[in-house]
C-alpha cells in the first residue's frame, strides 16, 4: 500500500506528522491488545503484551510532543486539520493494523498463533512502507526525524515478531 500522491495539498507539519504517527501506533496497540486475548503460547501472549506496551509508551510520547507543540498550532487552519484528518482516514485508519470497526474493514481473524504473528509482521511491513514513502516525499527535516523515528520502533517490532514465529515454526 503506498499513500496516494495528493495526501495533503501541502507539506505536513510536525503536528500533522505526529497525528499521523499517532494513528498508526493506536491502530497497532488495538491489534496487539485483541492478539493477547487470542495467544495460546504463552510466547506469544507475551510477545503481542509487550507490543502493546510499546504502543502505549509511543502513544504517550507522542501526545506529550503534540501538547508541547500546541500552543505554536493554535493558528492552524481548519482546511488544513480537514486535509489531514481527510488523509489518516483515507490512507491509515484499517489499512495498516486490521481493527474492528476502523475504517469500514473487518480485521482479519487469525486461527492459530502462528497466523496472529503473521498478521503482525504483515502488519508492521505495512506501517513501515507507509512511513518510507511519507519519508520519501517529506521535504521538511523535523517531520521526517518524527516518520523515521516511527520506522525505527516498527522495524524493532517486525525482527521480534519474526524472530518468534522462526522460533514456534
């Protein structure tokens, strides 16, 4: 899945980039949160926990920086909170983590633990393609420090949930 070239008319803000990565990272915490419930290897369960640990200390880090930059966002126009918000709906919300109820997709049901990982690894391939190509066409530093900050969390989530499933297959 590649974001579409229009996104918003214009380049993101540290703001945006940080709705955005909190949109991915509530997506993931939701997914890993329902695949706890699901493990049966008891590996597993502490595998998808510690995820959504990590997706929790994401979530509050990011809000932390949102509250830091909200008294410069205050001007931020309502085209512009309508663009991105028109964006995380169209290209995020159940297009990179399956959730339920998000964006109108069932979440896929895994049958066994195995299929669990796998839809996290595919999962976490998905965010990570996403973030590159938001990357890609990000001219602004800070914005992509924030995008690629998020890839480096993501591709630390991809090795342990391959590495496990290598270990239970």
């Amino acid at each position: 899945m590649e974001p579409s070239a229009q996104g918003p008319s214009t380049s993101f803000q540290c703001i945006d980039a940080i709705e955005v990565s909190l949109c991915i990272e509530k997506q993931g915490l939701a997914f890993y949160e329902k695949a706890v419930k699901g493990a049966v290897d008891v590996r597993v369960r502490k595998m998808f926990s510690r995820l959504a640990g990590e997706e929790k200390e994401h979530i509050q880090s990011l809000q932390a920086k949102a509250r830091f930059l909200q008294p410069a966002v205050v001007k931020n126009s309502i085209s512009r909170k309508s663009q991105i918000h028109a964006f995380i709906t169209e290209e995020l919300e159940g297009k990179v983590f399956p959730v339920h109820g998000v964006g109108g997709a069932e979440p896929e049901i895994a049958g066994n633990d195995l299929e669990a990982l796998e839809i996290g690894i595919e999962a976490e391939k998905r965010s990570i393609e996403v973030l590159g190509q938001l990357i890609k066409r990000e001219k602004k530093i800070d914005v992509r420090a924030i995008f690629s900050h998020l890839v480096v969390e993501e591709k630390k989530h991809l090795a342990a949930l391959e590495e496990l499933k290598q270990s239970l297959g």
